[in-house]
C-alpha cells in the first residue's frame, strides 16, 4: 500500500512524500551551525566553512554546497599583495582562476549555537583570522529572533612588525545551487544604507523565482578606517579569474555602479563584497559582514494562501527589506552577543555539568531553526470566527494571542515532513516553553482550535488499509499539515495510521496545558483550555473498556512507537494516563470545578490501584499486560508520566501518583540493563530490553535508541536524584551523535547499536532542555552552596 501511494506520489503528481522511506537523505558529515533566526529560513554552513543546506522555502530542504559562496582573504603589505587564498579546503572544477585548497591544518571550528567561530592561521603570513558567525537566537524576545540574517565578525590578528592592510571577500551566487538559479531572470544591484550615522553596503541578489522570490543581500559595515567595496555580477560558471585579478590588483573590488542585466535562461549569476582596513604592526582590527535575505511572503506548496513572515511586521513585507535587515544586523548585532552571553554564561561557567552537556544543550537548539521551522503573522484582515472554524468560540483568547506572537510551526524532522508532529513535540516542547514560552501557547491554541474542529473527508490509511476521515471531533491531531499542502487548514498530513485511535496524543495535550501553566503562570491560557482538555479526555475515557480507571492499548502500534505493538494496560500510555487524570484534579481545583475534580479523583484512585497491580513486577512497570512474550519488556520510556508530573513539582504527597520507591526501582533497573548492558554503556538506553539484558527485537523500533526520549530519562533520573545516572545515560546519546557518527547539527531520531540510524535532523531531542529545567529545580531546592553532584566524565 505504501509503495502503490509512494509510487503515485512522487512519480505521477511529482509531489514529495511526507516520509520518505524508499529515499532516505544521504548522511553527510558536514553540517556546523545554521545561520538565522526563528521561522525566517535558514543557511547550513558547514564546519568547513561552506555553505550546505538550504531552506527558505518553508520546510522544504534542498542539500548543495554552493561552491561560489566563499570567503576569500587578500593581505597586503607596502603597496603589494603577499598573499590571496579562498578560504576553503575545496578543490573545485568551477572558478579555476582562484587559489583553492586551504591547507585544513590551519584552521579550526567550533560551534556553541547560535554562535560559531572559525580561526585561520595563514600558513607563512603570522597573521590569524578568527570569523564569529552570530543569528539572532534570543530567548524571550519576539522580534529579532525572527531575523532572516547571520553576521560574520572577522576578527584580524596582525603578528607581524609591519602594518598589513587586511581584505576579505564575500562572494554569493544567486540563488541556492538548483536549477532555478538559470531559470533567467535573476539580477544584482549595489545598494548602501545609511541611517543615524551608521553606513552599510553591499550588493542585493534578486532571485526571481515564480513562486517564493526573494533577495538575498551581502554587506560589509562602512566606519573610519574601513572601505567597503563591491563587485555587483560575474559568472559563478566561469574560471572567475576577473574577480581574482581586481582583488589581487588592490586589495579591493572595482565597486561599479547600477544594475546587472537580469540572466539568460541558462545562465547563473554572483556578486561579491569586500571590506578592508589596515591593521597596524602587533596590532588587531575587526571587519563586520553580514548575509540576509528577505522572502517575506510564502506560498506553501498547495499555493492556495499568502502568508507573510513574522519579521514583516517590523521589516514590511515589500519584498525590499534586505538592507534594512542587513543594517540592522551589523548595527546590533553586538547587543545580541550581550543577551546570548548573559544566557548561557551562567550554564557554561557552571563547574560542575560537564563540557559534553554544555555543547549539547546548546547545539540542539539549531532546531529550533532549522527544523524547517516557519513563524507567520495572521493577516491584518484576520477575524475570531475565521480562526476558530465552527467550533472555537470558547478560545477567547485565541486571536489576541495569534495577532500578538504570530503561528509557529516546526516540522517532525528535516525527512519526516509535518508540521508540528504532537506525540513528538510534546518532548521537544520544554525548549520552546523554557525560552520562547508566547510560541508554546500559540502553538497550543493552533492546537486546540484543531481539537474541537473535525475533518470528516474520509481517506485510506496505508498500514491498516481501512478507510476513515482525516480529523475526528475532540481528538488532539497528529500534525498540523505538510508545507507540501496548506499547514493550519489541512491537518493530519500522517497518513500511516488513523491516530483518533491513538492513546497519547490527548494525553500529551492535557500534560502540556499544565506543565505550560505552571512555567508561565498565564491563567488566561489556563481558563481556555480547561473546556478542551476536558473534552479530550472525555474522548481517551473510552479506551477505559473495563472500566477499572486505566485505558488500555488497541493491540496495534497507538502511540509514538508507531511500529512497536502494545497491547491492554501498558506503562507508557497507562502512565500518561495516570499523570493526566492527576493534572486534570490539580486544574479543576484552582479552577473551582469541584464537580469534575471529584470525577477526576475518583478515576485516579482506581487507576493507580490497577496500574500497580497490572503492571509492576517488583522490580519496574511491565512493557504492558498482555502476558505475550515481550510484556515484560523493559521500557525505557516507562516514566513519562512521571517525568512530566516532576517537572511540575506534583510528585509529592497528596500529588504522589506512583510511588517514589518504585519511580526509583525502575529508573535504576532502565540505567542497570537498558544503558549499562547496552552498547557497553555508551549509547544511551535502548528503547526495550528483555530482563534477561538482551534488547527487544520484536519491533523495529524496540531496539533503537530514541535520542530524544533518552534526554527525557536523564532528566527524570535528575529529577528523581540519580543525577549520576541521569548524565551517564546522556552522555552516550551525545558522544554517538555528535563525536562517533559525525551527525553533528542533524541530531537522527534513532540509531541501533550498529550502523543503522533513522530520521536525520528531528524533533524529539530538544527534550535536552527539560534535564535543564529538573537541574535547575535541583539547585532551587538545594541549599545556596550546593550543586549538583560532581558528575565523571568518561572516556
């Protein structure tokens, strides 16, 4: 079935698949910190300096090094040119007329994102370069984070006891290396922006495309001592050896005037724009460029609506934004550097986490951007009845929300192409709640609008075969649509299985409201959301079929492990469950609905009784209660509910929902045979473990390792006080990624234990930043001296 709509798919509408599983993307180990801020697109440079991966238009991927897009360096001392190199390790067949092949042992990289630096050593030269990359991530702020723009600090150490006059080049080809860039009709123009005596240059690249156009803008900062010069078209195509010869000739380019003539079919276009200054002898100076590009309105694929990008609300949506954008970037962008510094300096200058938890806390926020993400503002004209369907009415805050924060939308993963996949977001939600809480509760309200809306169309589903409509009434989705369709109005783009009959998605929702209330104490948001969380629970009561307080599994993959069954009570979904029923009493009380928090309370006693007398061995909760052979599998996820209700300090006393010795047992027995009797101890846990300490192999996904959900058990453990434990069962995600696979900025969702991984670049492992939050509640409970435990690194 997969294969037949696979098939019609992509060969007869010549339309992308939503999961790729006949052409997985190829790993390339190349990938270093993305440029841009939230939901604008993103550039991928690599760690070697070039330019990589390509999404602007909204979640959609293209993979190619654009060759012409370098940074060239020429030093000068008494008048001549002593030394001109592209830096770059490249060798290509294009641009033969430039010195290609920087010797690699000369330069290093490093990435701590938002932020990167690369430091050359010119070999011979006793000069070094250190160039900052910088992207407008913020935490809290709602404006500059939507930039489409990265800034480059060329920081120019002059070792020598001569003056040398420093030049760096930015070349750019128009376009993003696909056949569009000779589709003819593109075109380059010089453009200077001076504004309260700040002056910046450089050249704008028009890419006008039919669907989508947009300008992309390379610029140098004009100040005393800097000469910013331009070279406004040349053939990326060629051997380039014009462009060479003008650098060479002075150190600077021939900067002239007016507009190219826009391309031929077939023909490609570049541009370039070089800053200079003069650093003295034993002296160091700094050259400040900047990439932007504007594409501020955006048809998804289905090409039925406008939408326009969040940063259009302070930049216009003209289509004529770059050199403001690029103005502003090279004018505050070190204010930026100031906010991203008081962030993290207080987690990096920590002694006691360990280096390996700082680079991944950090460096899998690239996400956040570069999951394809999109952040849109609703049109002016927008209306609350629009927005609510026929069902909404209750969100009374919806549209002031919306209006204020604007849409947000991420994808599953850069392969698994939906928008704002639930049963994973509900992982990667602690990185959104913790630093841009207004786009967890606008993506909450999208969400909940969608609950109470249905979509009766009726569709097959490819693993069951059986017939159904796309979106039932009172069901959380399982993705708010692909960007190859129409996000927002088309939902459910996951043509799998029919996920109404899933048995975590509702449970996540009523999870989320809390926690997400807890963490901003927003009552309004509380007080909209209680109708619809106590609409989709009533819809989960119907999987209680025995009525004994528990739900129970469909005896088919009708959760998040969507190809792992599970069948009657079960850990996973029976401790979401339990934690929601729990949520469900606390919200009631605040709220004064005795009614429904006594019908709450009544079902969690009974529930927690049968979870226990179902599910627990003495050891840890069985993998479910249906006595086959791998019930009691050991599952590494079994603490979900537990995790979520610990983070929301409801794991104690009348709150305490499973109880803490067995919280403990358990956790102890993942970490004793699930991480430790796995992989030697070094790749975290394993979804599913038999006691016996051999992995599960009845699914294909019960012998995986989930990244995600593995950053998710290091902080219940943290939580629980096995902070040990909790960062030894990280560690080994961490060191499989990012050292041992080379997987670096394209974090998979799963790998095994040998050479088989899964779903580059995706959601789930933003969940790192809920181990932040279970240490920071640690140290608030701490007494003021004390840390955390000192934590060994191993090998």
């Amino acid at each position: 079935r997969y294969f037949r709509w696979w098939y019609k798919k992509t060969r007869i509408e010549k339309k992308p698949a939503f999961i790729d599983l006949l052409c997985a993307v190829p790993l390339q180990q190349i990938y270093g910190c993305p440029l841009g801020g939230i939901g604008g697109g993103t550039i991928t440079r690599g760690w070697q300096g070039e330019f990589c991966r390509w999404q602007l238009n909204p979640g959609i991927y293209h993979y190619k090094t654009v060759i012409a897009d370098q940074f060239t360096v020429c030093l000068r001392c008494k008048g001549q040119t002593v030394y001109q190199q592209v830096l770059s390790v490249e060798r290509p067949s294009t641009l033969q007329g430039w010195n290609w092949g920087y010797c690699g042992r000369y330069a290093f990289y490093h990435a701590l994102y938002p932020r990167a630096w690369m430091v050359y050593e010119l070999p011979g030269q006793n000069v070094v370069l250190t160039c900052r990359q910088v992207s407008p991530v913020i935490p809290h702020d709602y404006k500059d984070s939507s930039l489409p723009v990265g800034v480059f600090i060329w920081e120019v150490e002059n070792g020598k006891d001569e003056d040398v006059e420093v030049s760096i080049m930015f070349s750019l080809q128009n376009g993003t290396g696909t056949k569009e860039d000779r589709n003819g009709g593109h075109w380059n123009e010089p453009f200077a922006l001076e504004k309260e005596g700040e002056r910046v240059a450089g050249v704008l690249l028009h890419h006008c495309t039919r669907v989508n156009p947009f300008t992309l803008a390379i610029s140098a900062r004009e100040k005393a001592g800097t000469e910013v010069t331009h070279l406004t078209t040349f053939n990326p195509a060629g051997s380039g050896r014009e462009v060479w010869q003008d650098l060479l000739w002075d150190g600077r380019l021939d900067s002239p005037a007016g507009k190219s003539v826009p391309t031929e079919k077939g023909e490609v276009t570049a541009a370039a724009v070089c800053a200079s200054c003069r650093v003295p002898a034993r002296g160091h100076r700094t050259l400040e460029l900047a990439l932007a590009w504007d594409m501020p309105c955006v048809h998804f694929g289905s090409k039925e609506k406008l939408h326009l990008r969040r940063y259009t609300r302070f930049f216009g949506s003209g289509g004529d934004a770059a050199p403001a954008l690029s103005h502003h970037a090279l004018t505050h962008y070190e204010e930026w550097e100031r906010k991203i510094e008081a962030w993290q300096k207080p987690i990096l200058e920590n002694r006691q986490l360990p280096s390996w938890y700082k680079s991944a806390l950090f460096n899998e926020l690239y996400f956040m951007t570069d999951g394809g993400t999109i952040w849109m503002e609703l049109p002016p004209d927008c209306c609350a009845e629009e927005l609510q369907g026929p069902a909404g009415a209750g969100l009374s805050h919806l549209l002031p929300v919306l209006r204020e924060y604007g849409r947000f939308a991420y994808l599953e993963g850069q392969e698994y192409r939906m928008y704002n996949t639930y049963d994973v977001h509900f992982y990667a939600s602690f990185a959104l709640v913790m630093l841009w809480p207004k786009l967890q509760i606008s993506l909450q309200y999208d969400i909940a609008v969608t609950v109470v809306n249905e979509d009766v169309q009726p569709r097959q589903y490819l693993m069951c075969g059986q017939t159904a409509q796309v979106k039932l009434k009172n069901v959380v989705p399982h993705d708010i649509g692909d960007p190859g369709d129409e996000p927002w109005q088309r939902v459910n783009a996951y043509l799998m299985h029919d996920t109404a009959d899933w048995k975590d998605l509702n449970l996540k929702f009523v999870l989320q409201v809390y926690r997400d209330y807890y963490l901003t104490q927003d009552r309004l948001y509380l007080r909209d959301m209680w109708p619809v969380c106590q609409a989709v629970m009533e819809s989960e009561l119907k999987f209680d079929t025995d009525n004994d307080g528990l739900i129970e599994n469909g005896g088919f993959a009708d959760q998040t492990y969507d190809a792992w069954v599970v069948n009657g009570a079960s850990a996973y979904c029976g401790g979401l469950w339990l934690a929601a029923v729990c949520m469900m009493c606390k919200m009631a009380e605040m709220l004064g609905d005795a009614e429904i928090q006594q019908k709450y309370t009544d079902i969690l006693e009974k529930g927690k009784e049968a979870f226990e007398r179902m599910l627990w061995n003495g050891k840890y909760y069985n993998y479910d209660s249906s006595g086959s052979d791998t019930s009691s599998s050991i599952m590494s996820d079994q603490c979900a509910g537990q995790w979520f209700l610990g983070a929301c300090g409801l794991d104690q006393e009348e709150f305490e929902v499973f109880p803490k010795s067995h919280v403990i047992s358990a956790l102890k027995t993942i970490f004793e045979k699930n991480v430790m009797s796995f992989a030697g101890g070094t790749m975290g846990a394993v979804n599913g473990m038999r006691p016996d300490g051999v992995p599960d192999t009845s699914s294909v996904q019960s012998n995986e390792v989930w990244i995600g959900v593995v950053y998710a058990l290091a902080a219940t453990m943290i939580q629980e006080g096995l902070v040990e434990e909790g960062f030894r069962t990280a560690e080994g995600c961490y060191r499989t990624v990012w050292e041992r696979l080379g997987m670096a900025f394209q974090t998979p969702e799963a790998y095994r234990e040998k050479k088989v991984y899964r779903s580059l670049a995706y959601m789930r492992p933003l969940s790192i930043w809920s181990m932040q939050l279970a240490l920071e509640r640690r140290a608030s409970w701490a007494p003021a001296p004390a840390q955390p435990p000192q934590v060994p690194i191993y090998p």
